[in-house]
C-alpha cells in the first residue's frame, strides 16, 4: 500500500469518508417514542439521526433522551412510549457538514461530536461522518509517519 503523504490526507474530503444514507440507521419525525426506542436498540448505536418523510434532517434521537422523557417520579413510565412522538424529544441543535469539507475541518468537528450528517445545499441527508472513519485515517498516516521516519515517535510529531 503507498505511503499516505500529508498533502494527500489534508486533500481527503467527507465524500471520501461518509457512511452513505442507505446504511445510516435513521427514524421519522412522527415516529412514536416506542419505535425510535426499538431501532437505537436494535441497531446498537446510542444516537441516530431523524428524518422527515423528503428525507430532509430534523435532529437527532438518543436513547438517554428517550429514557429521561417517560422517567417518573419513582420509575420508567414506559406506556408513555407509544404515546410520545420523535419530534418532542430529539434534539435540534445540531452541527452538519458539506460532502465537500475538508479532513481538518471534519477532524476539528469530530472532537466534540461522535458523528455528524452530511446534508446537501438544501438540507438533504447524505449520510454521516463518523469518529471512526476519521480516527481510522489519523492512525494510518501517523502509523507510516513513524514507519518511514523512526525517530518520529521520539520528537512528539
Ligand atoms: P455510538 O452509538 O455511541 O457508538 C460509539 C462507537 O461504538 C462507534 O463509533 C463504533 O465504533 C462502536 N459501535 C457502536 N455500535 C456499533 C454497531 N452496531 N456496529 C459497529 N460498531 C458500533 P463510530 O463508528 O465512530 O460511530 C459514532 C457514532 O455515529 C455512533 O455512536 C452512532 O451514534 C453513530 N453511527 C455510526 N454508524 C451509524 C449507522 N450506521 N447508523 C446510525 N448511526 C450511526
């Protein structure tokens, strides 16, 4: 496999690295609380993304939010669930990327979130950037930093 130059991972773009829409776990703005419940825990992840029906983002859906809403005074109020909708519980605020940032503007957006969507111009959902992804390039190229140049791993590079 060539050596990963610096000018080459600086000139990496989300496109290159985004999950596309098709494999994103994702649910609906008018889905019940039940359901949104059932696919964060089915799919494994701890935050999706939420749609509406022209697949345009509208927030994102934690399962620690879903829990906190129908928490009681002394238990879960768990009947609640089908009863609450998405849109009364996800979280709107949230940041987004273009297909065509950059690795260092993705890289500086990952450090406080696990992941973000990639939207269009007009706000159409493309996909997400994960930690991952860009965690998985960082340590390819410093590995091959350290590789070619030994004594790179002594002098904090
Ligand atoms: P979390 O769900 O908190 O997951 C944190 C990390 O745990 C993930 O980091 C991944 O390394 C691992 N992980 C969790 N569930 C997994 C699963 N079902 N299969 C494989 N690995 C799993 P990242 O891969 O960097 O993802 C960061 C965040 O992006 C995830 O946070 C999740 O909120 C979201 N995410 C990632 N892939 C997704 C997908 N296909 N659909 C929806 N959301 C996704």
């Amino acid at each position: 496999m060539a050596k990963l130059e610096l000018q080459e991972l600086t000139g990496i773009t989300v496109e290159d690295l985004m999950i596309e829409s098709e494999k994103v776990a994702h649910v609906q703005l008018n889905n019940p609380l039940e359901h949104a419940l059932l696919v964060l825990v089915k799919s494994g992840y701890s935050v999706i993304p939420v749609l509406d029906h022209m697949y345009r983002l509208k927030g994102m859906i934690s399962k620690t939010a879903i829990l906190n809403e129908v928490l009681g005074m002394e238990r879960f109020e768990m009947e609640k669930l089908s009863e609450l909708k998405v849109s009364g519980t996800m979280l709107t605020d949230v940041p987004v990327l273009k297909k065509s940032d950059t690795f260092l503007t993705a890289l500086k957006a990952v450090v406080n979130q696990a992941f973000l969507c990639v939207l269009d111009d007009e706000g159409y959902f493309e996909g997400i950037l994960t930690r991952r992804a860009i965690l998985k390039k960082m340590n390819r190229y410093l590995h091959e930093q350290v590789h070619y140049h030994p004594t790179a791993d002594k002098t904090n590079v």
